[in-house]
C-alpha cells in the first residue's frame, strides 16, 4: 500500500488557524489577499504543514517561487552559513563576493553571445521596474509596450504595465505615463473557424497595426513580455508571434526585455523560457524561484545596456542582500546536481496527460495548456460558448484544499486553474495531488449547472 502525504486531522482551517485568522483580521489590512486561511507550522519538499497538524501537497509552490522545494537542505545550509559570517553590509557600502558569483553564473546562462551584466534587487516590480530604467537610459526614449493580459507587478509602474484592473489597479490611479498595452496571442479564444497559424498571422498584423495607431516605434524604448503569460492564465504564445516582435524590436532600435519572473528558473524545462521560442533578448528579468523563498531579483542583460545608468542611479538598501545571493547560488547547484530542467519536462507532460484526461470526463474544462512543468486547464460553462466560469475554479480550489492539496487560480477572467508544484516533488506526491485535483473537480462538476441542466 502506498504511503499517503496528505493527513487532515481537523477541518480545514483548524481551531489553532482560525484563532490566529481572528488576530489577523485585527491587525493585518484585508486588501492583502489570502488563497487559505490555514497557517503554516512548518514545509518541505513539496508537503506544507499547518499549526493545527494538518498535512497538504503543495501545488501552489508559494506562486512559483520553490521550484526547488520547500527548505531545500542546500539552501539552509548555505543561508546558515551565510549567517554566521555576516546579514548584511549593503552591497553599495562594502561588497561580498556571493554578489559576484551570482551575476557570473547567471551572465554565463542567460542567452545570447555577447558580454552581459546582471544587477541584484527585492522584488520581481522592482527587477521590472529597474529594467524599466535601464531601457530608458540606454535608448534615451519614454515609450514602454506591455501586453493584454500581462503581469509585471503592483508599484507603480509595473501596476500601469499590468493588464488586469480589478484587483490590481481600479482605484489606484492615476498611473504611469507612456506606457502601452499591445495585443497578444491566446489561441484558446481566436476567432470561431480561424486556424491557429491564421490567428497568429492576425495578431502579427495587429501588433504591427498597434505601432502605427497607438504608437511611434521610434519613440519606444522597451516591450516587456512574458514569454509564458502567468498571472493572465499560463498562455503561450506561438514561436512566429515571439520571432516578430524580436524582429520589430530589432528594426526600430527597440530593446526585447523578456519578463521571466515566473517563467524563469527552470519552470518550463529550461533555465529561461525565451530559450523555447529561439529569441535572445536584450534585458532579461527574473525573481521568484531565483532564491528558493528568500527575496532577490534581478536584471541579466547586454553590457553596454546594462552599464548605461551611471554611478548610485539603480541599486537599493537590501538589493541583492547576501542571504539572497547565497540562496540563489544554491539553487543554481541544485538544478544542476538534480538534473531540474529535465525534471520539469517529465512533470509537465505527466500533469498535461492527467489534465487532458479530466478534459475528456468533465466538459467545463475547455482548454489544456502549458509549457514544461507550467501546466493550466481553463474552466467554462460549456466547450461551445466558452463563457469563462470563474465560480467553478473556487469551488474546486477550497474542495482541494478541503481534501489536502494547495491550488491556485489564475487568468483574466479567474477562471483558469494553474499548477507550480516544487520540481523536486516526489512521483508518489504528486500521483496524490493529481487525485485529489481528479475529486475536487469531479466534486464541483457534479454540482455544475450545465451537469444539472442534463438531469
């Protein structure tokens, strides 16, 4: 008989979380969101622990930032070390070597044949935002081009860049100017009787259209796009989609900056995402999985580029902290010794195997989709109109939870359930994940209208 992961030993939240939800609804502002309203005692691997005893397989993977699982021994045991030696200097008083190191390794993977930088900083905004700047200065132009449906963080500028309004930005106004949201592929929702090769020759078109009615290329200093959409439903584009605006970018003077915070360190298969679609960029950010947890991000990019903000223009009092480097330099050692990159794909296809099945017994899954181990199915009514059906992935997210397992949801309308487990999930674990998926979404599809309308 096969160990079971999950142990439920009280309802889901606890008596122990919902004391501890009371002190948080006291304390803590509600506009912070909250995808379970269990606490955690302690995680590893791919299995999280509540303070009441409960055990959950992790798919969720705190949104995609322990690829390499929870309390990795490589990372606490660089990030002890790391503590008994010093925190914190503040990289711009007196500098650490792990800094160094770090921006070696990643300048060494990062795509592209020519001489690159990297720069540390917090936060994937912040990677973002500083991209922002570096493109600005190099180029010595304002305009920056975002895409419908992208994700690139909640300051400011990245909140503008954002395409979601609610919850990320109605009322926060007003926002960032001369930025500009270009259209991108979602082949799921082309027109009805359009082939897919037809629909990206479309929204070729409309993209070349965008710099002709919204606005002048010679005037854009970047497009930021993810090469995989995240927060917008885990779309991928077309290869010729990608190729084009590589080659738009090229024409005009225009910089590529490939947006891999969520994409990036091996979550798709490879160490960078862009590497699937054969385009270098000229900025790459990344964030997330980089630091197994800690906070670090960062901007890999062409010398000359990165080199063009002058002396204290870019930087930060935590940027690039030391606990962030050590931590990213394990997990670099990690996705090597573990052969990570090769994990994800096999994961990937078995997770698209299982959610290909549930499309076929259950028809409110209208689309499967993903790349590597970035894997989405899309909820809607019924396969015919495709009425997204945002209702249906919260039920099936507080049943999986209620069963044992972290989900999370994703896309413009919500209505898309995504799944970033630790890469370094066991097979076992995640063979119980994926039944208890099966039992959420069966339990919801049996309450479904669309079922009841047939009975």
């Amino acid at each position: 008989m096969k160990k079971r992961y999950v142990k439920l030993q009280t309802n889901i939240p606890g008596p122990k979380s919902l004391e501890i939800l009371e002190r948080r609804k006291q304390y803590v502002p509600k506009g912070i969101s909250n995808n379970s309203h269990a606490f955690v005692n302690r995680a590893d691997g791919a299995l999280v622990e509540d303070v009441d005893g409960n055990t959950f397989i992790d798919f969720a993977g705190a949104i995609g930032t322990i690829n390499v699982g929870h309390s990795h021994p490589h990372v606490t045991n660089a990030l002890q070390e790391q503590i008994s030696q010093f925190i914190h200097t503040g990289f711009n008083v007196m500098m650490y070597e792990s800094y160094i190191n770090l921006a070696e390794r990643l300048c060494r993977l990062a795509p592209g044949d020519f001489a690159k930088k990297a720069a540390f900083f917090n936060s994937g905004a912040e990677a973002v935002e500083n991209a922002v700047k570096m493109a600005r200065k190099y180029t010595k132009r304002q305009g920056i081009i975002s895409f419908t449906r992208g994700f690139h963080g909640r300051t400011l500028m990245t909140m503008t860049m954002t395409s979601k309004v609610k919850p990320y930005k109605l009322g926060f106004g007003p926002f960032a100017p001369e930025v500009y949201k270009a259209p991108y592929p979602y082949v799921y929702r082309r027109p009805n009787g359009m082939t897919e090769q037809q629909y990206t020759d479309m929204i070729i078109e409309q993209f070349e259209q965008f710099l002709l009615a919204e606005v002048a290329p010679e005037t854009v200093a970047a497009v930021v796009m993810e090469p995989v959409q995240g927060e917008g439903g885990f779309i991928v584009p077309d290869i010729r989609f990608v190729q084009r605006v590589r080659e738009i970018c090229t024409q005009y003077g225009i910089l590529f900056v490939a947006d891999e915070i969520q994409t990036g360190f091996f979550r798709t298969g490879k160490y960078f995402a862009i590497d699937h679609f054969e385009v270098v960029p000229d900025l790459i950010t990344i964030s997330k999985s980089m630091g197994a947890g800690v906070p670090i991000s960062g901007v890999i990019g062409k010398a000359e580029i990165m080199d063009a903000a002058d002396v204290g223009e870019i930087g930060g009092t935590y940027a690039g902290s030391p606990l962030g480097c050590r931590a990213a330099l394990a997990v670099l050692d990690i996705i090597e010794m573990e052969n990570l990159n090769d994990r994800a794909r096999l994961l990937g296809n078995r997770v698209i195997e299982k959610m290909e099945e549930l499309s076929y017994r259950f028809d409110f899954i209208g689309d499967v989709r993903g790349l590597g181990a970035m894997c989405a199915m899309e909820v809607v009514t019924d396969k015919i109109t495709k009425k997204p059906d945002k209702q249906a992935v919260s039920q099936i997210v507080k049943e999986a939870e209620r069963l044992g397992l972290l989900l999370l949801s994703a896309g413009l309308y919500g209505n898309v359930i995504r799944i970033l487990m630790p890469i370094t999930i066991t097979d076992d674990q995640l063979e119980e994940g994926l039944q208890i998926l099966e039992e959420a979404v069966e339990a919801v599809y049996q309450n479904h209208p669309a079922v009841s309308a047939r009975r």
